[in-house]
C-alpha cells in the first residue's frame, strides 16, 4: 500500500520544524522570548514549530539570530527549499505556459534507465501521438488558465519521448487501466488513432505494456497515476500539483504497488484484444 502522496513532504517540513525547535531549546528561549527577539507574535513561532507554516528565507535567518546560531542558517535554508520542492503546484511551474514544463523532464529522462509507470487515467506521455497530446494539453491549459502555448508544448513532449523511447538505453514498464483505452480524450479519430497507435508501440522493443481489464479481481485498488524513475524516485500527479517523492521506503511502497497492479494485468495478445476492442466502440 502506497503512503499518501504528501506524507514525504509533511515529513520533510516536520524535520525543519523540528531542527527549529531544537535550536530554541537549546538556546534556552522560551517561544515567547524568541518571538520578541525576531519581533514577531508569538504565535507564529508555534507554528513555524508545529509545521503549520513553511517558513521563509527570511524567518530562518531570524530565527537562527535569535538563537545564536547564524551559521546554521544556510543549512536549514537548504532544507526548506529541499522540502518546499517535493510538492510543487502545476500553477507555479505552468505559469509561463507548458512547454517549458515538457522541457524541465528532459535531463531526468536522459539519465533514467527504467521507467515504471502507472496510469489510472489518460495515455502516458511517452507514447501519446501528436493529436491526443494537443487535445489533453489543451484542456489542461484550459483547465489550469496557462497562457496557450499549446503546439510548442506538444512538440517538446513528441521530441522527448521520441529521444527517449527509440533512442538510448532506456526501458518503459507501462501499466494502463482499462478505463484509459475508454475515455475519450479529443474526438473519435483522435482516440481511434492513439489507440492504434498503442498497439504499434507494442512491437517497440524497449516497451512493456499492460492493461488491467474492468473485470480483474483486484487485489490493489486504483491510485493517482504515478511514475517511478528507476528505484530512486517516484512522481505522483494530482489536480493542483505533483509530488516528488524520494525517501527509499516510500519509493519502495510504490514499487511495491507497481508490481501488485502488474499482477493484475494482461499482457501481448490478451492486451491488443481490449484495445481492438476500445477501438470498435468507437465506430
């Protein structure tokens, strides 16, 4: 069973608040006195303390003043923004349009040999054609309010996944619920083509693709859709943001739950048979 997509993060911040409250400590301050020397109310050390609030550049530097232990300030700056960047919100790193977000994946894709990933809801990335890319992109851009830079995104993510797919060692375990060769992203001919599209990806010799039916007695149920490169880090894509994930045990959950959804799928044959059938419901 996978932790929740968050738990990485709250456990990062909980360690910087933690350090934090270690240092008053030691310093012999109350929270009250720490507050009038960093000429804040005393609340707001509680919740610097408790992880309610992420603190600042800033408040680190202030509290680290307080508590006569300036030079530890740039380490538990490294720290914040450490934990800061595990869970970065969509809206921050789409600001400026989504190309530049299919183009921040490059160097991680380059140095990643084996990629597992799991999708509960639409194609993965690396094997979308041109007119499902546009299509989902769009509505995201739509969705998120991004400015459109839409046929640029859809042309770094083919250059991407071409380099990587067809090119390099690299090799791509993918897993599809059923239900993804069924919603419909774009028109008919869009899905109609993606999903050929699928079955010629088979043939791809760096590609494993399985799909688990509706019907599979599940053992693991349905999560976020999320990749784990190699066995080093997982990514987790949620509504308002993506979480990264890097502490071993909980990569190793995700792995876990990538081979429990592996049981649960059909490969080769029984595979292009559902998705020949998701094709003809579309006729």
């Amino acid at each position: 069973m996978p932790a929740s997509p968050s738990s990485s993060v709250q456990a990062a911040r909980k360690a910087v608040a933690d350090r934090l409250r270690e240092l008053r400590r030691d310093a012999g301050l109350t929270g009250r006195s720490l507050a009038d020397r960093a000429g804040w109310h005393k609340s707001k050390v509680s919740r610097l303390e408790n992880a309610v609030t992420s603190p600042s550049d800033d408040d680190v530097r202030r509290w680290c003043a307080a508590c006569e232990a300036a030079e530890q300030a740039a380490d538990l700056i490294a720290a914040v923004r450490s934990a800061d960047n595990m869970y970065v919100e969509w809206r921050r790193v789409q600001r400026t349009g989504l190309r530049m977000l299919q183009e921040s994946y490059v160097s991680l894709y380059a140095r990643t040999r084996v990629f597992r990933t799991y999708c509960s809801n639409v194609v993965p990335g690396v094997l979308q054609t041109r007119e499902y890319a546009t299509a989902l992109l769009r509505s995201i851009s739509r969705f998120h309010e991004t400015p459109d830079d839409i046929a640029d995104a859809v042309e770094a993510r083919l250059a991407r996944s071409a380099r990587v797919v067809r090119e390099g060692d690299h090799r791509f375990a993918l897993l599809l619920e059923e239900s993804v060769l069924r919603h419909r992203v774009g028109d008919a001919e869009t899905m109609a083509g993606q999903l050929r599209y699928l079955l010629s990806a088979m043939a791809i010799p760096s590609v494993s693709l399985g799909v688990i039916p509706f019907a599979a007695e599940r053992q693991m149920w349905m999560t976020e859709t999320f990749t784990v490169y190699d066995d080093e880090q997982a990514e987790v894509e949620l509504l308002t943001a993506r979480v990264n994930v890097t502490a071993p045990t909980e990569v190793h959950q995700y792995l876990r739950a990538f081979s429990e959804f592996s049981r649960l799928a059909v490969f080769g044959k029984e595979a292009k048979c559902l998705i020949r059938m998701a094709i003809d419901t579309l006729c």
